[in-house]
C-alpha cells in the first residue's frame, strides 16, 4: 500500500507541475488557444498565474515535506486540497461542454482522494 500511495503521489504531483508550469510561464493567448484551454478566455491572467503557482506548491507538497520527514501531514492536506481544485475544474469545464476534460479531472480527483484516504488513515507517516 505504501509503494502505491508513493506512486500516486509522484504521478498526481508531475500531473500538478506540469500544469503549475504550463498556468504560470505560458501566455494566456497560447492557453486558450490550446485543446480544453476554452476556461482561460473569460478568466483574468492573475488568476491563470495563482492558479499556476497553487499547482506549482502542490508538486512540491505532495513529495518534499515526507521525503524530508518535515510536516509530512502535509501530503495528504496537499492531497485534500488537490481534491477541492479538481471540484473546481470539473464544474468550469463541466460548463463549457468539455466532458473529456471532466473525465481527466475525475481521475485526477479519484488518486487525490486515495493519496488523502491512504495517508489520513491506515498508512499514514510515522514520525
């Protein structure tokens, strides 16, 4: 279980800096030309950029504060707040008609929800 959650949490967190990077340093014209980048068009470019970075923090927290055995409750809070993004996602595109990229999102909320449950509850970091 505990090579699973680590799994999880690699690939959620390479999903999340992908993204952070892609929202933060990519242009908002170049966003919204892209595939599923529709969401951008009535969206301010400070909040692409929050949104960015709040990906960004995400990367980071659901590896470092366990691999530096600092905070490592913070994974799975990462992991809830993961959660609370993808509700986000899924209703704007959910609005938009793009039932692929709701797909996407429900997949990415469903490990996030493992991560959360696995390490809240019966394999969390010991200390």
């Amino acid at each position: 279980m505990n090579l699973a959650l680590w799994i999880g949490a690699g690939l959620l967190a390479a999903v999340a800096l992908g993204g952070g990077i892609t929202k933060a340093f990519v242009p908002k014209e170049k966003l919204a030309a892209a595939n599923g980048g529709g969401w951008t068009e009535d969206i301010g470019v400070g909040f692409i950029k929050t949104l960015g970075v709040l990906e960004l923090l995400a990367a980071v927290g659901l590896i470092l504060p366990a691999v530096v055995d600092i905070a490592p409750v913070m994974v799975p809070v990462t992991a809830v707040c993961w959660v609370l993004l993808m509700i986000g996602a899924m209703v704007t595109h959910g609005r938009l008609g793009e039932s692929k990229f709701v797909l996407v999102n429900l997949v990415y909320l469903a490990l996030a929800a493992f991560i959360a449950w696995g390490r809240f509850g019966p394999n969390p970091f010991n200390g």
